[in-house]
C-alpha cells in the first residue's frame, strides 16, 4: 500500500491571544489545517476574523507581550516551528517561507532603495553578492510588472504608488523562490488588470517550483479562480472547509452561504440586490456560549446557542463544517 506523503505545512489546534485592558481576546481558537506541495489554499471571512493573525503565527510573528501563542502545533518540511529558536527561525523567515503584507508602506524601510531590499533575502541566505543581488533584484521587479526596472530599483517606498509598493514585496517574497509563500491580501492596492497578473505569476511559481501558497483574501472572485481549497474563518475559527468547487457550488454553514450572497454575480439575472449578513461579529472579549456565528444565523435553534459545533465530514470528501443545521433543506 502507498504511502500518502505529508503535507508541507500542519497547523494543528493553534490558537493565539492578546492581552488587553477589555481581557483576553482569543483572536485564532483551535485552527488546524494543512497546505501540500504546489497547492493553494485561501483562507477567507470578514476582517477580524483571525486570517492575518493565523498567518503571522506560522512565522511566529505575534507581538509579545500583548499577543501569545497559547497552544498548537505547526509543522513545516516536519520540523515543528513552535519549538525552533529565534535564530532559526531567522534562517526560515524570508528563506524557506514568505509572507507578503498587505501594509507595505509600513513593511518597507523607508531608509533603503527598493533594489537594496528586494535583494537583501539573497543575499542574507544564499550568500549571494550584493552586485549580483542587486542584478536579481531588477529582474524580479521586472517580473512583478513594474516599468523602467533598472532604475526603479534606485528608488525609495516614498517615490513609489502604493500598488508599486505591493509590487515590491511581492517581488521580495519571490527571491528565494520559497516552499510557502503567504500571501496576506497580496493585491489589495492593485488595479484589476495587474491583480490578475500578479495572481497569474504567484500561482506559476507555485507550479514551477512545487511551492505552496496561502492566500488570504475576501476577494471571493479571487478564490474561485486561483485556490485549490477554502478554509472559512468566523471569529477566530475555521467553520467550514473543503476544496473551492465544495465551497462555491455546496456551501454548508450558513455564514459561507451569506458570504456567497454579498457578492454580485453576473450569471445570476434574476437576483437584483446583494443579501447582507445582518448583525455584526461577536465581541471577542465576550464571546457567546455556543456557535459563535448563532446570533447572526437564521437556523440557529437553541442547541446552537448552547454547544459549539466542531468541524465535521460532510460527506466521504475533504468537505467539512461546523454547525449543527442541514442547509440543505432550506435552499
């Protein structure tokens, strides 16, 4: 019998919290999932839902005192990252694994070019020369679609549009060509054509070098067309997961069915308004007994509000929700 390889990366049960003077908010509960080579997986929902916390977790990049990592395991090429030193986790950060920001103005050090620090990862961990960096550097702009590259790469983040900007980290996270690269809303400041150019040559590297992607997004358009698999997160927990074609054509927790209402659709004529999710996500620092999502929910009964659900199978497949209701029988 063959052995089924491992993933690349495991969260397991992670969860994160911050320390406040309203107490504490327990921003990511019990997340666990799994990323394999060359795959994609989004991680959509609301903001505040936990998505950028869960990414800065794998690279353990929660402030402290204020933030901590209260439990979980996350594995990667099976090392656990949690028990690495800092240093280590040094050798990885930028390396073996990527994380693109959604904030680049403040992720930028206003203080070098562009070219010096889209370079500084070859050099910092492949010994590269700082001419020959800087050579590569102009490249990867060039390869992110910004023009006149050799002397972009001369320039500051002050002389550069904020989708430039984005265009510069990006090209940072591709030096390396990393195992995983995390995207946190990686073309938030981008116009479409570009968003599509940039989607296009993230999801190329992946195939080319066998990488894998997490790509945190509410773009749900985005999503349809470049993940393999979903993980829906409400309230600091992943409440429905499975492959993109499960979410969008069986979607079964009631919160990814009203993510799926609120966004228009040119192939749906006879819907004329977008559906809101009435009410507003819980309060973190007073969470309700039961289903987080039950006082926005329209199933909710008071089992719901009760017990929380954990995920479950939905059927044979990697399909899996966390709630107690069958959907089904109200579409």
């Amino acid at each position: 019998m063959a052995s089924v390889a491992a993933p690349l990366l495991a969260v397991e049960d992670l969860s994160v919290r911050f320390h406040t003077d309203r107490g504490i908010l327990p921003a990511v509960d019990g997340v666990s999932f799994d990323v394999g080579e060359g795959e994609t997986l989004a991680i959509v929902g609301e903001s505040g839902s936990g998505k950028s916390v869960t990414a800065m977790s794998i690279l353990r990049l929660v402030q402290r005192p204020a933030g901590e990592i209260a439990g979980g395991r996350v594995t990667f090429e099976g090392r656990d990252l949690m028990a690495l030193s800092e240093q280590q986790m040094q050798e990885i950060r930028g390396d073996r694994i990527s994380l693109i920001s959604q904030e680049p103005m403040s992720s930028l050090n206003p203080a070098l070019s562009i070219g010096l620090q889209v370079g500084e990862p070859l050099n910092r961990h492949r010994g590269v020369s700082w001419s020959a960096a800087l050579r590569e550097a102009e490249t990867l702009l060039s390869r992110v679609h910004i023009p006149d590259a050799a002397n972009r790469a001369r320039a500051y983040p002050h002389e550069f549009s904020g989708g430039m900007r984005q265009r510069a980290m990006i090209a940072m996270a591709l030096a390396c060509t990393p195992r995983l690269i995390i995207a946190d809303e990686p073309t938030t400041a981008l116009d479409v054509t570009v968003q599509a150019q940039i989607l296009e040559l993230l999801k190329q590297l992946t195939r080319e070098a066998g990488s894998a992607m997490i790509l945190i997004t509410h773009d749900l358009g985005v999503v349809a067309r470049y993940a393999d698999r979903v993980s829906v997160m409400y309230a600091g927990r992943i409440v429905e997961s499975g492959t993109a074609l499960e979410i969008y054509e069986d979607p079964r927790h009631p919160y990814t069915m009203g993510l799926m209402a609120s966004v228009p659709r040119l192939d749906d004529a006879e819907r004329q308004r977008l559906v809101p999710i009435e009410g507003q996500p819980p309060d973190l620092a007073a969470m309700p007994p039961g289903c987080s999502f039950a006082p926005r929910c329209r199933f909710a009964t008071d089992r719901c509000r009760r017990d929380r659900p954990v995920l479950e199978p939905v059927n044979d497949g990697t399909h899996r929700k966390a709630c107690f209701a069958d959907v089904t029988q109200f579409r």
